[in-house]
C-alpha cells in the first residue's frame, strides 16, 4: 500500500515511519497541508494518515481541499485522522469534513493496521475509529510506552533522546510565548510539547501544555503564568524520570 502521512511533528513521522515500514508498506511524509497537496497534485496514494492539529493549515482544512479536487472523479482516497486530543463531539466534525476514520495519537500499532485493512477491503467508508485508552497521571510509563512501540526498545530510546533535546527548545518559545504575550507563539510550542510527550505516555506534562495550548488559542493569557508553574513542575518530574532510565538503558551493551 502506498500511504501519505500529514503530520507536522517530527516525533510522530519517525514513530509511523517504524509502524508502517514493519508491515512493509511504503510511506511518504508531508510536513504540513501545503506540503500534502502539492504532493497530492503529481502521486496517488492508497490512504492518508491525516494530523488534525497543524499550524497553517489544519487536517481538516486539507481534507476539505482533497475532497473538493475528487468531486466528480468518482475517487474517494480514505483518509484516516490522528490526533493526541480527541474530545465529545469532534468524531462527528471530522466525519463531516470529509474523513473515513480516526485514531488517537500514541498510534496504537494494531488499531492503526485494523482500521488500515478494514478501509482498504470496504469501499464504502468506515465510520468508527477505535481511540486506545491512555493511563492517566502517569510521569513516564516505560512498559506502555515499550509496549506501544512492540518492544522496541532502540526506538524507545531514539525517541527519548530527541524528545530531551525538543523539550527545553519548546519551554524555552513556551516561556516567550508567554512573556512577550505572543498567543500565536504559546499555542504552537504547547501544541509541539503536547505531541512529544504523548509519544512517552507523560500525561502530566500533557495535561499542563494543553492546558497552555488553549490559552494560546483563545488569545486569553489570564492564569498563564501559574499554567506554566505547573508544567515546569511536570517537566521536572518527567526529566527526572527520563534520566533516570537514559542512564540505566543508554550505554550500548
Ligand atoms: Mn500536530
């Protein structure tokens, strides 16, 4: 199968990457919605693994645009949603837009390949995406993010190395964002801390950046500073705990 992966975070390219690559289907990353469509315009693709939550432009502003460039074609390219924050109401949002199914980020690697071969052998578009149940207030959970990623363990490893070096470049806009009341700023940088650290199961640190994230959003900075004492509070804890295990695990052996 030939797929195209919408997805703006570069933590989550690599983590599909490995995914997809084990079932030895192909993969060709687009980091943003521009990016997708013009790609769009010279190859097909059997499915799209479409990020909801970009700057720019969003999954559901480029799924409107695929949509419209099939009208009349009679070709409908399934187009499964991912996104870390899945709440009430927006399922039927994104259905309505013009996508077939939806999958809640980490990617659980069995619900990604059943919902990709229930859409390849049905024409008729799928409707009931199944989000994986994340533990919750959790720093850092070794086994389930292991298990996430099916043991890999070098992976593990890879992505919680760049993850440590992404972490103090997102505090670091997140606290400008804040400081030189750049909403536009803080809303992005919480978004990119949100994702990396869903990829590690760190609710913590999820909850606190989105927290921010819709601060940023909404343009109202009010209570940004003490958001950004609790996050700074999780980080700690979370960096703690990821030391903790680079030092015990990292040592090639
Ligand atoms: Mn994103």
């Amino acid at each position: 199968m030939n797929i195209l992966l919408v997805e703006d975070n570069p933590i989550n390219q690599l983590l599909t990457q490995r995914l997809i690559e084990k079932r030895g289907d192909t993969l060709v990353v687009a980091k943003s919605g521009r990016e997708a469509l013009a790609i769009l315009e010279n190859r097909q693709f059997d499915l799209i693994l479409m990020d909801i939550q970009m700057p720019e432009m969003s999954g559901i502003e480029v799924t409107a645009a695929i949509r419209e460039k099939e009208e009349g074609t009679g070709r409908h390219i399934p187009i499964i949603a991912t996104t870390a924050s899945a709440i009430k109401g927006d399922k039927d949002r994104w259905l309505e837009a013009g996508m077939d199914a939806y999958l809640a980020k980490p990617i659980d690697k069995d619900t990604l390949f059943e919902t990709m071969d229930m859409l390849n052998c049905s024409s008729q578009a799928l409707k009931n995406g199944v989000p994986t149940a994340r533990p919750i207030n959790r720093v850092f959970d070794m086994a389930m993010a292991l298990e996430s990623l099916d043991g890999d363990f070098d992976l593990l490893r890879e992505i919680i190395g760049i993850s440590l070096a992404q972490f103090s470049k997102h505090m670091q806009n997140i606290q400008d964002g804040i400081s030189k009341e750049d909403s536009k700023l803080l809303e992005r940088a919480a978004h990119a801390l949100k994702g990396a650290a869903a990829n590690l199961l760190a609710s913590g640190v999820m909850q606190a950046a989105s927290q921010l994230e819709e601060m940023g959003r909404t343009g109202s900075l009010t209570g940004s500073k003490e958001a950004l004492r609790s996050l700074e509070e999780e980080m700690e804890k979370l960096q703690l705990s990821l030391g903790k295990f680079e030092k015990e695990f990292a040592q090639p052996r």
